[in-house]
C-alpha cells in the first residue's frame, strides 16, 4: 500500500514534525485565544489544525470550510451543516435538531459516501441577523462542552459584496463568545493581513497571527525516508533535494510526487535521479485535463508570460532583463496579463515571486516547450 498521502488532511502517523506550532496552537486554543494561521496553499495549516484538535482531548472542533462562500444564505448553511454534523459525530443529532425547529431541517445521508446531507426549508431567508442566531446554537453547546471553531479559508469573505457588514456581525458574536477559540485559517497572505491587520477592517487585531511555512527539508526528509523505506525502497539524497526543488518546498506537492515515484518503482528499488521521469509523467496524466482547463480560459499573450515565469522564475518580472528574456515590448502588458493570472489562481505572490500555483503545471509547460 503507498503510503504518502496527499489532497487530504494527514494526522496521527502521517502527520510530520511542526511541534513549535502545535505546541502554541495548543497554548492559545486552551487559553481562549482566537488565532488567524496563515500559509499558502497546500503547505499543511488544516492538518496542523487537525492534529493540534486531536491531541486537545477535552475539546471538540467544528470545521467550517468558507471556500468560494457565496452570500449569506451560503454562509448560514455552512455553519449549521458544519454544526449537524459535529452534533451528529458526538451523538447529539436528536437534541440539534430540535433547536432548529423554525428552520424545519431535513437530514439525509448519502448513498453512496455516508456523507449527511442538510436541506433547510426553501422558504426560509437568511438574512444578516441569521448569522448571529446561527452562531447562538454554537454558544449554547459551548455551555456544555469545550468547542474549538475553525473557519477555514476564512480570507474568502473578502469576495462578498458586503462583506464588511457581515465582518462585523461575526466579529460581534465571536467577541461575546469569550470562552469559544476561534481558528481563521487562510491561504492568501495579502487577504489574511487585510482583514487581521488593516485598521478599517472589523477583524483587525482579532487573533493571534500565526504562520505555517513549508517544513524544511532537514525536518521532512527523514519522514519521506521512512515513508519509502516501507516498501524497502531506498531514495539518495540527490534525488530527494530534486524532488523539493520541483515542488517549490510545497509539503503537499511533495507527497504527490513521492506518491507518483512509489507508484512507478518497485519493492526494495534503489531511486534515483533516472526515476522521476517517469514519476512526473505519471502525474501529468492524471492532471492534464485541469492543464487543458487553464489552457482554455488564457490568452496567447498570458500563455507566453506563464511560459516566461516557467523558464525563467517569477523574481523581478518587470525588470528590462526579464522583458527581454521573455520577449515582451513592455511592462505595462505583463503586468495585466500576472494580474489576470493571479486572479484566476494559476499563479499566486509569494515573498515578491511570482510562482505556480500547481509547481507541476509548470514543469508541463516547460516539457512542452510552450
């Protein structure tokens, strides 16, 4: 059995290193302490979470997930379908449900996945004071039971219209509800300092901030080390810093690849340099129908300045020697076309680069000599 795990929250065993932040994770969380984690994506803050949540025996997490959150009718439903089935895991479902009665709730599960389902009657609007009654329920439980509150993606509110009259009605109930942790976990910097530490934002200075950088590589390669040797599978060092560089660092971009590598080797093989090809080939197989999405959506013109920042990294792309290296007349038009990119979550700024959302895209592009 593979067994790098990635796409989806690791814990226990699979959970690698970060003592320090779970240490103060703990800290906080037992202390009351609202903490905004910021890292970028897939660099491992929602199975930090996780694990520190698991270790804290005495307290139950209620993971709100906020990606792409779409209104207040949105919002309100994901809270309280985050709240049934937190309910539900700790067998108090019957009692939850009661609470509800005006919403007049229906739960089912799903054939197939086990997964419950939340309908709430059509007729019902959610408005903005829905939010506090919502989170009134989670007050209430609070009574009872030590809560921890995750909110993840919380950067995601920023897209709404009104998002700021929304910040505040959260912001005035997580305040009154002094013995309930709140986690905001984002992964867009720029958006997480916008809300924690503008001074016109509802948020700012709210929590705690702390960052999830990528583990290094001295923290993470015994862990891969181990993980290969499962299958007496031996990887050389060499290999492994490629294997990082690739990845950008990214934790969970380097478990897809060793995932890939264990998936195109054999029992007890020697790895080397000579087996990520065929690594990398398989992994551009699986996503090529996500790259032929990105295709679809850019133009000539952006396609060239992915190319240019695949070739030629994303530092000081507006320099005369990069505008040259790329071929491009001006800055002016780069910088509309990274905007655009940016803003369709193929690249993202990290540190003032511009990098690769998916590290393994722009390997394709270079591949193809596009």
């Amino acid at each position: 059995m593979n067994p790098f795990k990635y796409g989806t929250i690791v814990y226990g065993s699979d959970f690698c290193g970060r003592k320090k932040l779970v240490s103060q994770l703990s800290e906080f969380i037992k202390s009351g302490q609202n903490v905004a984690v910021h890292g970028e994506r897939r660099v491992g803050k929602s199975s930090l979470i996780q694990e520190t949540t698991l270790r804290l025996k005495n307290f139950r997490p209620l993971f709100i997930d906020l990606m792409e959150v779409k209104g207040i009718d949105d919002l309100c439903k994901r809270i309280l379908r985050a709240f049934i089935i937190s309910e539900s895991k700790a067998g108090f479902l019957e009692k939850t449900l009661k609470q509800l009665t005006r919403l007049r709730p229906v739960v089912s599960a799903d054939p197939i996945t086990g997964e419950l389902k939340l309908s709430l009657d059509a007729s019902q609007e959610f408005s903005v004071e829905s939010i506090s009654e919502v989170l009134s329920l989670i007050e209430k439980q609070a009574r009872t039971k030590k809560i921890i509150v995750v909110l993840d993606e919380f950067q995601d509110i920023l897209n709404l219209s009104n998002w700021k009259e929304i910040a505040a009605i959260l912001r005035s109930n997580i305040q009154r509800q002094k013995d309930i942790p709140y986690v905001f976990s984002g992964s867009i910097r720029k958006k997480m300092d916008s809300l924690f530490t503008d001074p016109t934002s509802p948020f700012f200075k709210s929590a705690i901030p702390l960052t999830v950088e990528p583990l290094s590589y001295e923290e993470f390669a015994p862990f891969l080390i181990k993980k290969f040797a499962v299958g007496k599978r031996v990887v050389d060092e060499r290999t492994l810093k490629r294997i990082f560089e690739i990845c950008d660092n990214i934790t969970g971009d380097i478990q897809q690849f060793c995932e890939a590598i264990w998936s195109t080797t054999s029992y007890r093989a020697k790895i080397n340099e000579t087996n990520i090809p065929n690594a990398i080939n398989l992994v551009f197989a699986r996503e090529y129908r996500s790259y032929e999405i990105i295709l679809a959506e850019v133009t000539g013109f952006q396609l060239k300045s992915l190319s240019a920042i695949a070739r030629f990294k994303g530092f000081s792309v507006f320099s005369s020697t990069f505008l040259k290296k790329g071929g491009f007349g001006n800055a002016s038009s780069l910088r509309r076309a990274l905007t655009r990119l940016v803003d369709l979550k193929v690249l993202f700024i990290y540190n003032g680069e511009y990098r690769f959302t998916n590290p393994f895209f722009r390997e394709w592009i270079i591949t193809k000599s596009l």
